[in-house]
C-alpha cells in the first residue's frame, strides 16, 4: 500500500491522478532544517516526512513532499498569518521566483529523493488585489502565499505546474514506475 505521507489536499488530489489506491497519513515530524538552499531545505523535510511516517509503516511505500518559494535569498513557506500573506504578494507581484518541490519515496528498501524547481512570475497585483486575495483565505496555507490554480495571480510559468502545486506528477510517476508501485 502506498502512503501519501501529507495532509495537504493538493497532493492527495494531484497522486490521485496517478493512483487509486493510497493511504493518507500526516506527519507529524516538525518541519525545521538547518539547511539554507531551497533545494536542500524541501529534500531534507520530504525526507523526513517520509521516514518518521514510515517508521510506523514498515511494510508499506511511503511518499513525503515539502514546497518552498525562494526569492532572492529568501525561503517563503506558509504564511504565519494574513499580514505575512501581504508581504510575500507584495514582494512577488510582477517578479519571477522559483518553486522547488522536494520528494522522497521509500519503497522495497530503497529511499530515493529528487527536488524539481519551477519558475513562476506573478501578475503585477495592486494593494487592493492583495487585500483581496488574502481576505479570501487562499493564499494562508501555501508556500509564497499564492496558489498557481488561483485565478489572476500567476502571469507565467516555466517547468511543472503541479510542481508549483506541491507535487511534480510526472516525476512522481516515474519514481512509482521504477519502485513498481504502478
């Protein structure tokens, strides 16, 4: 059985498009690193989402993900609250960033991670966008404060979309295929 090991509800809908049949069970592992590189900083959390989910499913394949945007020098997760929400919109409005997702799957004894990056520019949006989007409550629990699939938010995108999302799906797919889960 193959365990999502995430609560969020884009992951599970977007490995729903890949597989029928998994098991969702949050980790509960506390998301701190000491590493700076966003690269770096999504592979260690998705693999220790992974592990510490694993640990209590020996017998099943587990698949952790963690999201980040970094902009200039800067690791934007989830916002602590509207406020915060304000400020990382402000400062992606009309700008390019990136999106780095971190995978790892453990499946029949071997633990792999990858991490894919995207490239997102964000519509120019005025204080008053702002406002409204973040009065909405969409943006308070997505890494940069936005969501790809948001309506007017995003002006353009290079690489994956359902990477921008929380999950590289056709990576994914080919992590599965290798470890013969699908």
């Amino acid at each position: 059985m193959l365990i999502l090991a995430s609560g969020s509800p884009r992951r599970k809908e977007l490995l729903g498009e890949l597989i029928k049949d998994f098991a969702v069970v949050p980790s509960r592992e506390e998301e701190v690193t000491e590493e700076k590189a966003p690269e770096r900083i999504v592979c260690e959390l998705a693999r220790k989402k992974a592990e510490s989910v694993f640990r209590a499913h020996p017998t099943d394949c587990v698949l952790g993900a963690d999201t980040v945007v970094a902009f200039q020098g800067e690791i934007l997760g989830k916002p602590k609250d509207a406020e915060d929400a304000k400020r990382m919109l402000r400062a992606l409005a009309g700008q390019t960033h990136s999106v780095f997702t971190g995978v790892c799957l453990i499946a029949n004894g071997i633990e792999t991670v990858i991490c894919e990056e995207s490239k997102v520019t964000l519509s120019p949006l005025s204080e008053a966008d702002i406002g409204r989007y973040v009065a909405g409550g969409s943006p308070l629990d997505k890494a940069g404060a936005y969501g790809i699939q948001d309506e007017g938010i995003v002006e353009t995108y290079e690489g994956s979309y359902s990477n921008v999302m929380g999950l590289p799906v056709q990576t994914v797919k080919g992590l599965l295929r290798q470890a013969e889960v699908i």
